[in-house]
C-alpha cells in the first residue's frame, strides 16, 4: 500500500511541471489556440524532446516503458495548464491501440512518428446516434480483395483537423448495435474520399466531423482483429477515460487553487470576501470534491492493470462517475466564488470550468456510468 | 504507487476474519445488524474476548499491551470489525483516556488504570461538552477549585455517551478562571460513583437512551486524580481529539449497510418484483457505492501517510474522512429506509429477541435513520470540520 511516487516519477513531475510553467502561460495559449488546427507544433517538439511523446511505449519499440501511474503525472500536469495539445488523442489513444493489437510492421510505420513529434493520430469513434456506446457503429469497413473499403461519417474527433492518421472504428459484419463484426482501422488523413469539417470546440480544442466515402485501405490498415475488435476498443477507451480523471484532477487542483487565491484577495464590505463563513465552507466542499476524485484516479490508474477486463471496467466507471460529480462541482463553484470576473473569456477560470464540463461528456458521462456500475451488480 | 496489499496483509485479513467469525456471539451480530443496542453485558463480554486475545488495545504501546501492529494492519483490522460487524472497541477507555494516561500520566497512574481500560474492568465516558459549550468545547464552565489534596468540583457535562454504565469519567475543569479560555483547564479523572455525581438520562429521537447530563455538585476527588500539569488540559484534550480519527470514516460500517441493503432489496418487492430491479433505486445505492469507494481510498492515503512519515501532527486529511464518512451512513439508513418504505413506520413492539422474524428486521431502521443524524454532528460537527479545511488546508 504506497500512493506516493518514485524517485524517478517525481522527477517526471518536476520536469514536466517546470516546461509547461515556461511555455504555457494563459496568454501563450490564446496564440497556441490560433495556429492552425489549434495547437502549438512547437510546444508539442518540447514534449517529445522531454521524451513525454514516447513514455508509454515500450523500450522495444523506442519508448520509454513508462505505466499507468506514467501517463497520470503527465495527465495531470496538462490538465492544470489546461494544455491543448493532442496527448490523449496521439498517445494516449492512437499509441494505445498500437500498443494492445499493433503488428510489428504497424508500429515501425506509425510509432517513431508519435514518439518525435512529426506524426500526430485522431480517434475516429463517435457517430450520430451512438452515444456513448462503443459497440454502437454504423460506420462500414467492406473487404475489396485483400483491403477494406471504408464509408461512414463521424463527429468531434479530437485533433481532426490536424492528424495524419485517423484511428476509425468500423462495422465488419452484423447490424448498428451488435456488439461482434467492429474493427478498428488506422486510416491516412489523406486518404481518398476522406473529407473533415473542423472547427473549435467549447473548452478551446478544436476537432472535426470527417465524412469516409469509398476510402480505400490495404489488409495491413486493420488494428487486432477486424471482426472482433469491441474488446480492445473498450480496452484503449478505458485507459482514455483513466487518462481524463487524471486531466480533470489536474485540472480541479488548479481551479481550486486559483479560487482560493482570488478570495483571498478580493476585497468587498472592506475585508477579503475569503473571511466570509459561507465562502470558507464552499471552499472546503470544493477540496472535499477534489480529494475523493484524486483517490478514483489513483484508483482507476491501478485499475488499468486489473487482469479481470469486468472488474477493470467497473472500477474504471466508478471512477468517471466521482470524477464527473467533483468536476461539475468544483467547476462550478469556482465560477461562483469568482463572481462576475468568472464569468469573463479574459479570466482563467472560466477556461478550467469548460474543460472540466466536456470531460465528464467524454466518452460516457456519470450517469451512463453510474448506470454501468448499479447493473454490473454493485462496487462493495 | 501501489494500490495492492501484500501477501502478509491479506493473510492478516484472513486471521482478524476467522477470529470474529468464531469469537463474535451469534446474537451481538445479529443485533448490531439490526441497528440495535446493545446491553452492557454483552458489549463487555465481547471486550474481554478481544483483550483476551491481546487485540483489546492494538494501537497502544507494546509495552503497554498493544500489538505492534503497522497503520495498514490496524486499518484492515478496523474495517473487519466494522464490517463483521463486531461491536468496536470502547473508544473513551482505548482511544481517548488511554492514550491520554500513558503520553502524559505518572507512572502510578499508569499502573493503576492502563491494565483496566484494556479489560474494561472500568468503564469510561467522557465529560468534554457542557450545555454551553458545544462546539466551541473552550468555553466550559465546570469549575475544580483545590482545597488541599483535593479537587472540589462543581458544574454540568452533556452528551455524555453511555454515562449509565460508566464506573470512571475523565473530565475537563477549569482550575484557572481568570487565564485565558484554553490556558485555565485541567484534565482530571473520577469515580462516578463519588457523591456528588448524578446522570440524568436523555432521550434521543430514535428513543434510545445513549446520552446522559452529567451533574457535579461539590464532588471531592484527590489531588492525585489530575493527569499531567495543572491548566494543560486543553493540550491533552486537542491530543486525545487527534487520536479520535482511527476508523472516524467508518468506512467497514457503511460497507457492511450497503451489502445489508443489496440484500433486502433482493427480497422486498416494490411493483410486484423486487425493488433491486428498479434502476432508480438501483442508481443510488451505485452511487452510494461510488461515493464509498473514493473514500475508502482517501483513508487509505492517510492510512499510507500515516505509515510512511509517521503520525504526527493531526492531518486535516481527517476532516475529509469525517465529513464524507457521516454524509455516507447517513445516506446507508436513508437507502434502508426507501427499502423498507411502508414498513418503517411501526415501533418496535416486538422486542429484540429475534423471536418474530417477519417483523424484527424492521423495527429498527427508522431508530437507526433517526440515530444516524447524529454523525455530522458529534466529533467536531461538519461545519466545524469544514472550518479547520478551509483554515488548515486552504490558509482562508
């Protein structure tokens, strides 16, 4: 029993903590938001200059072997830099699916990329009526000879607009909602009859609807096995939803500190509005909030290493749910304690608050988590 | 980080878990299940098997019959005593006075009450509030003035728990009125049955009788009664409050609530089928679930704090067990309460003999939801706990 770090995942922290104190300051990040795709090339180099771009890819493949707890430092950290940078996407996701199922010649091709920094990935997933619901794909992949012919649309896939490869589930075989006949394709951007509408999002990101029509892809585009591939996309989705709770600590530490800072400050009736009982007690539920979700995060990392794949999703739900009741209320109670200036573009926390709000939306809120857990019979 | 107990600890688990299983009286449990109470006899017997066993007083100093073990083997202990359940161990003798006597007691003092608390040979309660003093404890009034070797006390304590049975009190007087509020009190230790002193019982909404007014009326005690120095009383009472918080989560408690409701609503139909299978239902009690499961891992940090660089001062940590601990029993009886729905509303005329089946398993949920509105109110209310985060935590 040990929450605490190692020697070598605190000088990660450090490392990491010290290069976004340097270059992601709130007005930098207002010029990171205008390039083009909505993020900063340069910033990403540093990333995989630290080495941060390959940590959890194995030694073997040119990584650094790092683990769950890995990613959760780094998580964390970007989260309160409120960073707009395509790790989840890249790393996180599009590494993670090469990392469970990719073949050795599909990591040559695409690894090294990700881990200097040149290649960037899109997880192509979400559709029109599906939801929340992974195995819910309407999107097609058909064989021609030994390749596969793509068509479909998708929506608000993060990094769209940038990415070079687009990581899209498909149906194989079977009808919209069966959970067999899904796979799942590492596609060019570039691709003939891919075409993407990008735009921004709420919390500042930017991401795009990409519309596949008779895409052309050879044998080697399929990631694991193209008619069984549910399983490994819940796999990859749950290791993106642990690297979210970390974000949205990271995230919930910074609005909370920010908050308490400004109340200490902000003088009204001729005292520090910080002094008033009403404030202090929300203050102290907004720490309450912020410390049961660090102990799910840390819960969840753990729970990526489960070798039950039912008890690993559960923990994993459980933990999105405590992460989305503490974002919404620390979130929100830390526009509150602002007062008018919360409610402002130029102020930070309000930029905290919406990207805290669309990460309980992602990939499954709490009350389709919730739902998950009282029907998988229970957490105790 | 590592979230896994090791082979040791599991073993460990395996042990505390068979020894209830084949030490704790059938009927206790059941009893504590129920959400009853318990008579003296029973909870002392219950001790006395504990400390028989050496485990009556595991967290004190070996020497002084504790067991030695780590933070992690006394939180695993405590969760399957809570969980079991099995009736906790007598926290004004083992957590509060106890510790109090062996940190800052003579040796004589020592001697004589140490191996006592352990076997519960005196039964201990605790005059810290009076009806002016609540939360703000610093304000009491009770006065000990010295006549030679004597201490002449007079005044009042309320809410004292279980003073009815109690053959010892450990008191907070003021001995210097004219110090400041916390420098002028002193920590002194008495027999209830001295004359002076009468408990008055009072009863709480559920309609048990727990807590009691406590009256001293030119009680003479001797000299010799004072622990430590004169007017540093606040000091061991802020130390004894310190050491309240092994377990102050309760997190076996409500574990064992939520698998007692998983079970009743298996059984108790609600639309002509179980209410388990209502979603709404079912969505609460995951999401009592939930709220649990965080806060088992937040005592586990503080458990691994506690281990790694040592006890301490007290970690402000142990508010958050505190206020989420009681926001999560209270939210136990609320569920056991829709469960149940119609059925709460008969008193428990049928005693707690477990002689009608049919019945007995409901007489005393809605004592028990009544009761648990206590929880966010002893130990330092919620809202005072709210005030130490925000001064201890967040410099506000």
């Amino acid at each position: 029993m040990d929450f605490d770090l190692n020697e070598e995942q605190r000088l990660l922290k450090e490392s990491i903590d010290g290069l976004l104190t340097d270059s992601y300051d709130f007005e930098s990040r207002k010029k990171y938001m205008k390039e083009k795709g909505g993020w900063s090339k340069a910033v990403w180099g540093k990333l995989a200059e630290q080495g941060l771009l390959g940590l959890p890819f194995s030694e073997a493949d040119g990584g650094f072997g790092g683990g769950g707890v890995e990613t959760m430092i780094v998580m964390e950290a970007l989260g309160k830099a409120l960073v707009l940078e395509p790790y989840l996407a890249t790393v996180v996701i599009g590494g993670g699916f090469l990392r469970h199922a990719g073949t050795d010649a599909q990591k040559a091709a695409h690894v090294p990329g990700i881990i200097d920094g040149s290649k960037t990935l899109a997880f192509a997933q979400l559709e029109k009526n599906s939801r929340y619901d992974l195995f819910d794909v309407s999107t097609t992949a058909k064989k021609k000879g030994d390749g596969w012919v793509i068509d479909g649309e998708k929506f608000v896939v993060l990094n769209g607009e940038n990415a070079d490869t687009l990581v899209v589930t498909a149906r194989t075989k079977g009808n919209r909602r069966d959970t067999s006949g899904i796979g799942v394709f590492l596609v060019p951007a570039n691709a003939k009859g891919v075409t993407k509408k990008s735009y921004p999002t709420q919390d500042g990101l930017h991401a795009a609807d990409i519309t596949f029509t008779g895409v052309e892809v050879g044998a080697d585009a399929a990631v694991g096995n193209p008619e069984d591939g549910l399983a490994l996309i819940e796999r990859v989705v749950d290791e993106a939803r642990v690297a979210l709770c970390a974000e949205a600590v990271g995230l919930m530490d910074e609005s909370l500190k920010t908050t308490v800072e400004y109340i200490k400050t902000r003088k009204q009736f001729g005292v520090a509005i910080g002094s008033f009982q009403s404030l202090q007690h929300r203050a102290s539920d907004m720490f309450v909030a912020a410390e049961q979700a660090r102990s799910m995060s840390m819960f969840a990392t753990m729970a990526n290493d489960f070798e039950d794949a039912k008890e690993r999703a559960n923990a994993i739900a459980a933990a999105k749910v405590q992460i989305g009741k503490s974002a919404k209320f620390v979130g929100q109670q830390s526009i509150q304690l602002h007062g008018g200036i919360g409610m402002t573009m130029e102020a930070r926390i309000g930029h905290y608050f919406k990207r805290l709000t669309m990460i309980e939306n992602t990939f499954g809120d709490t009350d389709y988590h919730q739902r998950r857990v009282a029907d998988s019979g229970g957490l105790i | 980080m590592d979230l896994a107990f090791t082979k040791e600890e599991q073993a460990f688990r395996e042990e505390v878990r068979s020894f209830f299983r084949d030490n704790v009286p059938p009927d206790t449990r059941r009893k504590l299940v129920e959400g009853r109470h318990l008579t003296k006899d029973e909870m002392v017997t219950w001790w006395r098997i504990l400390n028989k066993k050496g485990w009556g007083v595991s967290h004190w100093p070996k020497q002084y019959g504790g067991t030695g073990w780590t933070s992690v083997q006394h939180y695993i202990f405590n969760e399957e005593l809570q969980s079991y359940p099995a009736p906790q161990p007598l926290a004004f003798g083992v957590s509060m006075v106890g510790p109090v006597i062996y940190t800052f007691g003579n040796e004589e003092q020592k001697k004589k009450y140490l191996p006592r608390i352990a076997n519960v040979d005196d039964w201990w309660c605790q005059g810290f509030s009076e009806p002016g003093s609540g939360s703000d404890l610093a304000s009491l009034k009770t006065k000990a003035e010295r006549k030679g070797d004597k201490w002449i006390i007079n005044g009042q304590k309320t809410w004292t728990t279980l003073a009815q049975h109690a053959d010892m009190i450990f008191c907070l007087c003021r001995t210097d009125a004219s110090a400041k509020k916390q420098m002028g009190i002193s920590f002194i230790v008495f027999p209830m049955k001295s004359k002076g002193v009468t408990v008055r019982p009072i009863q709480t909404i559920d309609g048990g009788h727990e807590v009691n007014e406590v009256f001293f009326d030119d009680v003479e005690v001797p000299y010799e009664n004072l622990i430590g120095e004169e007017n540093k009383g606040w000091d061991y009472a802020k130390f004894l409050l310190g050491n309240e918080r092994t377990g102050i989560a309760r997190v076996g408690v409500s574990k064992e609530r939520l698998r007692r409701i998983r079970d009743l609503a298996g059984k108790v139909e609600s639309g002509g089928k179980p209410i388990i299978q209502d979603s709404a239902f079912r969505e609460k009690l995951a999401a009592c679930e939930i709220e649990l499961k965080a806060l088992e891992l937040t005592q586990l940090r503080v458990v691994a704090d506690e281990g790694k660089h040592g006890k301490g001062k007290p970690n402000p940590a142990s508010s958050v067990l505190k206020i989420k601990g009681s926001e999560i029993q209270q939210t136990t009886t609320e569920l056991l309460m829709e469960v149940i729905g119609p059925f709460a509303a008969p008193y428990d005329v049928h005693g707690d003999d477990g002689s009608n089946e049919a019945m007995d398993w409901t007489a005393q949920i809605a004592p028990s939801y009544f009761n648990n509105r206590k929880v966010s109110i002893y130990g330092g209310s919620n809202e005072i706990q709210r005030n130490i985060i925000a001064k201890a935590v967040l410099g506000l």
